[in-house]
C-alpha cells in the first residue's frame, strides 16, 4: 500500500489503517465529530482570548463565520448555549502525551494543525504534531511511560532519538495519531523552543506548551518548501495563521528567521496574497 501519511513511518501507517479497518462505522463517524470538535472548541478559545468582552453566542458565530463563510452564517446561526466541558477525544490524547513530555522534564511544544487552530485558523485536524528536545538519556523513560497508552514502535522510537528524526504514536483507546519531532541542533529548532507560548487548549482549563503564531508560519513554509510548494492544505495554515495574528505577529523575527531557513520568498508571497484580500 502507498504510503498517506508524508510523516508517519510506513509501517506505523500499515497499523493505523489495519485498526481503521476494523473500527465499526458508528466509531467512525464518531472520530470524525471529536476531530470537529477539536477543531471548534480550539478556534473558540483563540477567538476567546482577543475578545474577551464578547459573549459565548456571538464567538460562535464568529467561528462559524470562519469555518463556513460569512454567506451561510444567517442560515446556521448558533443557538445561545453553555460550554460543554467536554474534552474532544484529539485535544485529550495531545494532552496525555504532553503530561508524559512535562513529567520528565522535556522541553516540547504542540505544533502542526493543533497549533494553526489555537491560533485562530478554522482547522479540522486527525493528529498531533510534536517538537521536542529529546535525547538519548531521556528514550528508556520516555518509550516506557509512552507504551502504557499507545502503540509505538520501540526501535523506531530510539532511532529517532538518536538521530534526531521523528516518530508516530497511536493512541491505543481513540486511534488518534501523535507524530513527535526530535529537536535538531539547527538554530530554528532551538527558537522555537525558546518562543513557544502557554495556552489553555481545552475548557476544562488545560493547557499546553504551543508553537509561536510566528514559528507556526515559519515551519508550515518550510514543510511546504520541502514538499515541493504544493501542499494546499500547509499553504492555507499560514494564511490562516497570517490573517488571524496580523496584528500582534513579530515581523521582524519572521522576516529574519524565514531568510534563514530558505523560506523569505515564501514569507514574501504569502504576506502579499494576505494583503490582497
């Protein structure tokens, strides 16, 4: 079988759909309602956060503003309603692996899809993306509190490690899909460990360690470079980071950061269709 998944080891992906495979059709649809809700529940806190003098409905209907385009807002109108407290299944197993990072003192912050909508995009998202400064003294303690809740790959976990690579996780109860980023020497990794910001991710009041709204431009431009400047769904993320944050992003970092990685080009073309709109 062809590999889907750009960053997840392909006999890791074999496992998934295997268990995909065999999960009922109500357990389905059911992983597709936590996914949006996930999605919802993030975009809401973000809103939330820079408008705090604003009601629950009218959030709501800005996020489904978002989400669903302003035309189709007057026919969805969110009704006015309590938060639910619930924990949407992928926000829980990012959190039990961020527990796992901070118990043992490991420098981490939340990235990908999960970060894009904390700060402000209108995203549904299947897995949890991980930047972390592992190292090898870390791998007996990390691998054994992480198999106590999900299916990894041992040896694959250690040769991450030590060659500062990446691994995937399955969360053995819900299937949802954790990829870890083992933290490089090169200066990027560093900062974005050295900005990441703490947010509450759930209404619970949990929270979490995230990429800066600016370091999840820069890494979402690279991973797009690095894919050959076609992935459409890395490309909405950062106008989606880029249009939320315009405000309050650090331009000055984000020029000088994207001329280091290769990315200035990128950032450049990005931030003019921004300012087209």
């Amino acid at each position: 079988m062809g590999q889907l998944f750009a960053d997840t080891a392909q006999a890791i992906e074999d496992i998934l759909i295997a268990r995909l495979r065999e999960t009922p059709p109500w357990r389905k649809l059911a992983m597709v309602a936590e996914m949006n809700a996930a999605g919802q529940q993030l975009l809401l806190l973000s809103l939330r956060e820079r408008h705090p003098e604003q009601s629950l409905q009218a959030l709501r209907c800005q996020a489904a503003r978002l989400r669903y385009g302003a035309e189709l807002v007057p026919a969805i109108q969110p009704v006015e309603a309590e938060e639910s407290g619930m924990l949407p299944e992928p926000i829980d197993v990012m959190l039990r692996a961020t527990r796992i990072l901070e118990q043992l003192d490991i420098p981490y912050a939340v990235g990908g899809s999960m970060a894009a909508a904390a700060h402000g995009v209108a995203r549904t998202t299947f897995d949890v993306d991980l930047v972390a400064a592992i190292t090898g003294e870390d791998a007996d303690d990390l691998i054994a509190a992480l198999a106590a809740e999900f299916y990894l790959d041992e040896q694959m976990a250690r040769d991450a490690i030590a060659r500062q690579g990446s691994f995937n996780l399955i969360h053995n109860r819900t299937l949802f899909k954790v990829d870890i980023f083992v933290a490089t020497t090169r200066a990027f990794d560093r900062q974005q460990l050295a900005r990441r910001v703490h947010r509450v991710v759930a209404e619970t009041q949990e929270s979490a360690f995230l990429l800066s709204p600016e370091d999840v431009v820069l890494a979402k431009l690279d991973w797009y470079r690095l894919g050959n400047n076609v992935s459409d769904r890395q490309w909405q993320d950062v106008q989606g980071v880029l249009t939320m944050q315009r405000d309050t992003l650090d331009y000055m970092y984000l020029h000088e950061a994207a001329a280091e990685l290769g990315v200035a080009a990128l950032l450049e073309q990005a931030l003019q269709e921004r300012d087209a709109r």
